[in-house]
C-alpha cells in the first residue's frame, strides 16, 4: 500500500512539475497578449467589412437617386417638354382628346389651359 502510494505521489509530482515548466504557468500575460491581437485583427476585419458595406451601400443609394431625377416628371419639364392634363388625369395619345375638350398644359415655369380645335 505505501508503495502504490509512493508510487501514485510521484506521478502527481511528474504532473506538478509539467504543469508548472508549460509556457501557462511561466508566461500566463503572453497568452492574454496573444488573444488580444487576436481580438485586435478581428475589429480590424469588422471595421474595414462594415466600411465596404457601407461605401456599397452609397454608390446604390447614388445611382437610385440618379435614376429617380432622370425619371422625375419635373426633370422632364425642365427639358422643354409639357404635360397635358384634361379632368386632372394625364393625357397620353391623341386618341383621349376631342374637339373642344379644355386641357391644361404644365411647363416648368407655370400652366397654361388650353383648347382644343
């Protein structure tokens, strides 16, 4: 029995004597330093993603806005052209007009009603 004991206390002693030589016990902050540059290159990453997301995200919310002045109805009128209404609904085809009908024509500086002959 005192053998087996001796025998078990030098193989805890073994084990003490690892633990305490590995890198942990002797140099625990190099560890910590290590996942703090870990962390660090981390942020790093998320910043530059979110960055990049974010200048993406610009350029789309840019060409909707372009899209949307080259489709604006007052963009048009600047551009020489008017818009016909007749019963405040816009007129599209000759087709919709008769003679006599009374329209109002939109330019970009006011309206003007008109009729037709």
């Amino acid at each position: 029995m005192r053998l087996a004991l001796s025998k078990k206390y030098e193989t805890m002693q073994l084990r003490l004597q690892k633990c305490m030589a590995s890198h942990v016990f002797k140099e625990p902050k190099r560890i910590i330093e290590n996942r703090y540059i870990i962390i660090d290159n981390y942020i790093k990453r998320l910043e530059a993603k979110i960055q990049n997301k974010t200048q993406e995200e610009k350029q789309k919310y840019v060409a909707l806005l372009a899209k949307l002045d080259t489709l604006s109805p007052l963009k048009t009128l600047t551009r020489g052209y008017a818009i016909i209404e007749q019963e405040d609904k816009i007129i599209k085809s000759v087709k919709q007009l008769k003679k006599d009908d009374e329209i109002n024509l939109k330019f970009v500086d006011g309206s003007k009603k008109a009729r037709i002959q």
